[in-house]
C-alpha cells in the first residue's frame, strides 16, 4: 500500500480559505481523510472545502479544552484518528498590532496568547496522547507529525506588537520543546515560519492580501505551496526529519 493510499486522517486546526484549504486540497488529493475545525464552521470558505473535495467541518474553540478534547474525539470517531495534525491559529487581532506597550489592552493580549500559543498547546497536547497510543506505521515507524504555522515573530519581537511577538515566540519554543521529547518517540513536530504576506486566491481567480494588495512576480507567499511544503514535512523519512523550515518570497526583505 502506497502512502497515498493509506486511509491517513489529517486534521487541521484553524480553518479559513488560506493555508487550510490549500492544504485540504492537496492532502485531499494525496489520499487522507480531512478534518478542518473552526469557531465557525459554517463560514463560506469551509463550506465550499466540503462541497469540492469532502472534508468534514467541526465546530471548535481551540482556547478551550473541552472543545479540543471533544473535536479529537468527533474526527477520531468520524474519520479515524489523526496521524496529521496541523495547528494554523496565530492568535492575531487587529486591535492589538500598532499599540504601543503602554496602550496595549491587558484584556486582548491575554486573548491573544490563549488563541495562539494556549490553544496550540491544547491542540498538540491531544495530537500527541493519541499518536502516542497509536501503532508504529510500516515500513518507517512513525506515529504521526505535528505541524504548527507560525510568523517571522517567533524570532523577533517587532516595534509596537509586544502581544503578538509573545504569542509567537512561546508557540515556538512549545514546538521546540515537543519535539525534542516526541521525535524519539517516533512523532514528526514541526514549526514553520511564514515570514510573508500570503496571498490567496481571490473569487475573480487573482491572488491578494488584504492589507498587501494584488500579488505580483510571486512577492507573496503561495498558501498551495506552503501546503507542499507541509505535506512533504509529513512524507519525511525519519533519518532526516526537519523541525524548523521558514518559508519566505524570494524578494522579502528579513
């Protein structure tokens, strides 16, 4: 049996018409069982996930444990339990960038890091106690991988988003911190950067970000390709597996 073949169940965890459908597509296509979970699942990007390609949308606040616990337990019951999990919520709201340190609200920076970096910990805390329990996949041994989606600020803390550089650089070293005690255990963790605007595909066919504009001469990052790239993450072998890959447009500035 080809891995394509397999009858893996992926579930990725923050749900919109980005980087979660470009990978629910592709791993659609490869062969997997896809999960996609929301606080609103009914939201016209998801809905049109289910019609093209199957997936199963879920209700979920993944700052709340209970709702995690149940949405692990609804997929597993569904589909099967997830040997891919993808983490893709960076906490980010739009009142809490350009606020100065004494500005920002306590309120929505306590928000910020429970969407983020709390609800990534739920999430992986989940994805990791079934993988755990799960049989070794032949020929390779692995039980499963982790992904989590992450910004340039998980390595610096800019001007003006104190909050923001909090929630990303504590959802990396959760990463970091996974994968030094999973990998041994036969668990892919991964994080990746995404140091870009990322420009998805509009309904008139082009490519846009709404604060960035129109992509032009690829000065975006593609969500379709980011998606390769967590799939090939997912097919690694275990002898090279990588933790950390940033990806970033051959034109951005860092």
């Amino acid at each position: 049996m080809t891995d394509s073949e397999s009858g893996e169940v992926a579930l990725i965890v923050g749900g919109g018409p980005g980087i979660s459908a470009s990978c629910a597509r592709l791993f659609t296509r490869d062969g997997m069982q896809v999960g996609i979970a929301a606080r609103n699942p009914g939201k016209q990007a998801l809905r049109d996930l289910a019609d093209e390609c199957g997936v199963r949308n879920y209700a979920c606040d993944a700052a709340d444990g209970d709702n995690v616990a149940r949405l692990f337990e609804s997929v597993t019951a569904d589909l099967g339990a997830p040997r891919l999990v993808v983490h893709n919520i960076d906490g980010r709201m739009r009142d809490i960038f350009r606020k100065r340190i004494t500005e920002a609200d306590p309120a929505l920076v306590r928000e910020v890091l429970a969407n983020s970096a709390y609800s990534a910990f739920l999430v992986a805390q989940q994805a990791a106690t079934r993988m755990l329990a799960l049989p070794p996949s032949a020929p390779d041994g692995n039980r499963g991988t982790i992904l989590f989606t992450n910004a340039s600020a998980a390595f610096k803390g800019y001007p003006r988003s104190g909050a923001f550089a909090m929630a990303c650089q504590a959802k990396s070293g959760l990463a970091e911190s996974m994968a030094r005690e999973l990998m041994p255990q036969g668990i892919h963790v991964a994080h990746v950067p995404i140091d870009a605007a990322i420009g998805w595909t509009q309904p008139d066919g082009t490519r846009a970000h709404r604060m960035a504009g129109t992509s032009q001469d690829d000065n975006m990052a593609d969500p379709d390709r980011i998606a390769e790239t967590y799939l090939h993450l997912h097919r690694q072998h275990r002898s090279t597996w990588a933790f950390e890959v940033v990806l970033r447009p051959w034109v951005e500035n860092w």
